[in-house]
C-alpha cells in the first residue's frame, strides 16, 4: 500500500538560487504512508529487527522572508517503522503553531535566524524572531516523540506510530517563557529520565531540567553564565549532566551596540559545567580546556575519580552574522559547513572531579561528525561510535565510520556516487548480547537516481555494505537529527 494522505504546497520561486534550498535541499510537500508490500526492497528486512527509525529535517514551504539559513525550514519527520521482517513508511511536517499560522497565510510570516529584524510578530528561539519550526532534532520519550529546533522551541510532540501531534505535556508552558527546550536532550533507558537544557538572552541565560519516566516535570533550574550563549549539545552520565559554555559566542562589543555577530575568541578557555543530575546551579562544577566549538557529542560516562566527554570538537568555527546581511551571505553559510576547513574531529576530554583538572586529546585526525551510539549505552562506559563522513557540497553526509574505542580501530562504509545519507542510528536484535548486535539504520538520498532510500547495515562489520535497502515513495531532502525508538519503548518508558 502506497497512499498519499496529504499535499502541501510549496511556494519557494524557481528562481531562488539559495543553494540550500536546491539539489539535494529541495523540499517535498507530499505526506506518505507506504509499506513495503508495495515498495520495493532490495535484500531482506531481518525479522529479529523491530521498532522505529525517525529522521527530523528541515523542509522549508514558503518563499522565506529574508536570506534562508539551513537551520530556518519547516521540520519534516521521516519514520520507518520495522516489525516481522516488514516495514512501513511515514512522513509528515511538524506541525507547529508557526507552520500552521504560515498555511493559513500562504506565505512566510516569521524570519529565519540570520535577519531576526524583518520580523513583526512575537517569535520563537533564543533571539525571540523565528518562526518555531521544530526542524532539528526528534527522540521519543514516554511514548511521545519530542520534535525541536537548535535555537529552542516549545515541546512539539508526536505519536511515534502516526507521527500525528499529540497533546503537549502541561510543563511546556512553565518552560517557555525562559526559552522552551533546546535540541539535543538525552534519554537514560535504565530510570527512564529524560535530561534537557535551554538558553535565550535574558539573565541566567541557560536553565536545565529533567523529565521523569511518565514526562513530568521533575526538575528546572537556572543557571548563571557570564552572558549570552549558543550552545548546541548536552552530556549525561549515570550521575551528572555536561553543560557547555564555549567561546563562540556575540561579540560583547558589538552587541552593546544592537549587532549579533557570532565570533570565536581563541583567547578564552572552552568551559564545561558538570552537574549532578538533580543539582542546582551551586553543585556545578566547572572546568576548562582548550578553546573550541562543539556541536554533537558522541558519548560520556564516569571512570574512577573523572567524568569522559567523547565528541567532535573544532577550532575553527564559522557561523554567518546575525542581522542585516550583505552579498556574501550565502558564501558565508557554505563556509559553516565546510568541514574540511572546520575540521570537526573526534575528541576525549577527562574532568577529574578531586583535581578540578582537564585532560584532553584527539582521537582521530580524519574529519566526521554527527556521531552516535547504542542508546542503551547512553551515559555509560561505551565501545562504538558511529560517525558520518563527508563530501565536498555542503551538508553531504557521503559515508559513514564506526569507532572501535577499545581496539583503536575502524570501519567505513561509503554510500556511492551521487548518494548522501543521514545520521545513522543503531538498532539491537532481539535478544541482543553484545554492543553492536544488531543493525545500523540511516535514509540515502540519491540524486542521480533520483531516488531515496532505507539502509540497513550489520552493526558489527558496516563495510559489508547493505543487508536491506527500502526505496522510499520519493526523493526526499537530507535531514539533521534521527532516533532510533526500541519496539518495547514505542508506547513508554520500560520503567
């Protein structure tokens, strides 16, 4: 069964050369439900496999007011739901109060994050300007998936089967006036909690929760930092949580005079909060390390007397400026993704909590990122990470590397010509035993056969190339953040 339940018009002109909203950027407006009794499957669907692979990314539907950042489009989940050796396909835009007030209008209402100043309705994210376009991350908890944007958002919820919207948890209100919640929340399988941070422009600039088993409300505090942030991810342990304080950040300066520009000061030390997970803004502990930006963390996890941070980490930062933008805007944007020069590698930090000291070192030279591990080692000691490879376009995710931490050896798989993937979640067997016992799922774009696709890999040697491939009722546009969602964690927390 193929069915198209519902078109959304797009409305971008053809003759917009924005290069991120072309090529392998170019949005869908048809919503699927498809299984695989009707599309076609190259190789088998293991039958030991069950639950659900989720994609968030941004499918912008209208015309943009102002120059269109990556990060501005409408959220759009893709969800492959696997069970009994079959699957079914699912995709549909998240439906905020933003998309839902621009369908009504038929046009753009909102700006997106680099021209905060075209706006005239009261917005979303840290600046307060965005539309909410819960285009970043997606990851289930209680039974509902979370969909939000890096900038921070209201709690967009979803039914992980339907993807329909569900009703938002009462603690969203509470949040929201201090910036909603940001991206990049963890999940601890063994107690069910869900960890989870924000920041906005306002004085304390970042406060930090935890969710229980059943979604409520079981921590929020503030926390005090020297100023205006924008951090983008968030460790968890089995006792503490990593905030970030780093030095890409406005210049102070500037800002005092109305500008946003985003600027990395190599003279000012990385920060990292470590908090006990119920703690309060006076149980941080600080410490520093080596100037940097970090988007995605890989890992972390307690050994002895010190709290490990795996992740990538780059000296070289690039973000365009905040406001009125000039012609090089687009080239600016490009130059943010360009990884061979921000080199973005996998990176160890060791907080030891008796010293105060850091210990730091890289862990590979070859540039990845978007890097992932088994969700039931989430906050613990870990072996694998996986990790995508990159092209030379813009956000070209060509191929994926498995870490093997213990051994210090890897493994690679690369897509193929023409073929750009997604982050890659892992999936246990049922019955797994060992770390990678199971599977690799991620959804490839390729844009020579016009044509998408869901892989999946064995877990324990990705070089072999893919056990299955499920071609997808359309071309669909790279995404940002995925999850994986257990099949005994569909409808709640196992606690």
């Amino acid at each position: 069964m193929i069915k198209l339940e519902n078109e959304i018009k797009i409305t971008i002109r053809e003759d917009n050369q924005n290069p991120f909203l072309r090529d392998h950027f170019t949005s869908v407006g048809k919503e699927y439900t498809a299984t695989t009794d009707s599309l076609k499957v190259i190789g088998e669907i293991p039958k030991d496999l069950h639950g659900i692979y989720v994609r968030n990314g941004h499918n912008q539907v209208h015309e943009p007011l102002g120059v269109y950042h990556s990060f501005d489009g409408d959220g759009m989940l893709h969800a492959v739901h696997f069970e009994n050796g079959k699957a079914e396909y699912r995709n549909r835009f998240v439906r905020t109060t933003g998309f839902l007030a621009e369908q009504g209008a038929g046009k753009s209402l909102w700006p997106g994050m680099l021209e905060p100043h075209l706006g005239s309705r009261r917005g979303w994210g840290s600046i307060g300007a965005m539309k909410d376009n819960a285009g970043t991350d997606v990851i289930c908890h209680a039974g509902k998936l979370i969909a939000t944007m890096s900038q921070c958002s209201e709690l967009n919820q979803l039914d992980p089967r339907t993807l329909d919207p569900a009703e938002p948890d009462h603690w969203n209100l509470k949040i929201a006036q201090d910036g909603g919640i940001c991206s990049h929340y963890k999940v601890d399988n063994d107690t069910g909690e869900l960890m989870f941070f924000n920041f906005s422009e306002r004085p304390p600039y970042m406060h930090y929760g935890v969710l229980d088993s059943n979604s409520n409300l079981k921590h929020y505090v503030p926390i005090e930092l020297p100023g205006i942030r924008w951090p983008h991810d968030l460790g968890v342990t089995k006792n503490y949580s990593i905030l970030h304080d780093l030095p890409f950040i406005f210049d102070p300066e500037l800002l005092a005079k109305g500008e946003r520009k985003v600027t990395f000061f190599d003279d000012m030390p990385a920060r990292f909060g470590i908090i006990p997970r119920h703690g309060t803004n006076e149980d941080v502990k600080w410490f520093e390390a080596t100037p940097c930006f970090i988007l995605h963390l890989s890992n972390c996890y307690e050994k002895g007397d010190e709290v490990i941070m795996e992740g990538c980490i780059t000296t070289n930062p690039r973000k365009p400026a905040v406001g009125k933008q000039d012609h090089d805007a687009i080239q600016k944007m490009v130059n943010q993704f360009d990884k061979s020069a921000t080199r973005y590698r996998m990176h160890r930090w060791a907080f030891n909590m008796k010293t105060g000291k850091t210990r730091e070192e890289y862990l590979d030279d070859e540039v990845t990122e978007f890097p992932t591990v088994n969700n039931e080692y989430v906050g613990k000691p870990y072996r694998y990470s996986y990790n995508a490879l990159f092209g030379d376009k813009p956000w070209w995710l060509k191929g994926l590397k498995k870490f093997d931490l213990l051994s210090n050896t890897t493994q690679r798989y690369e897509f193929g010509e023409g073929r750009c993937g997604s982050e890659a979640h892992v999936a246990l067997r049922e019955g797994a035993v060992d770390e990678d016992d199971g599977y690799v799922i991620t959804l490839v774009t390729d844009m020579i056969e016009d044509q998408s696709e869901c892989v999946i890999l064995d877990a324990k040697d990705i070089s072999r190339g893919p056990i299955a491939r499920i071609i997808l009722p359309h071309r669909i546009p790279i995404g940002a953040h995925a999850c994986w969602v257990e099949g005994d964690r569909i409808d709640g927390e196992r606690v």
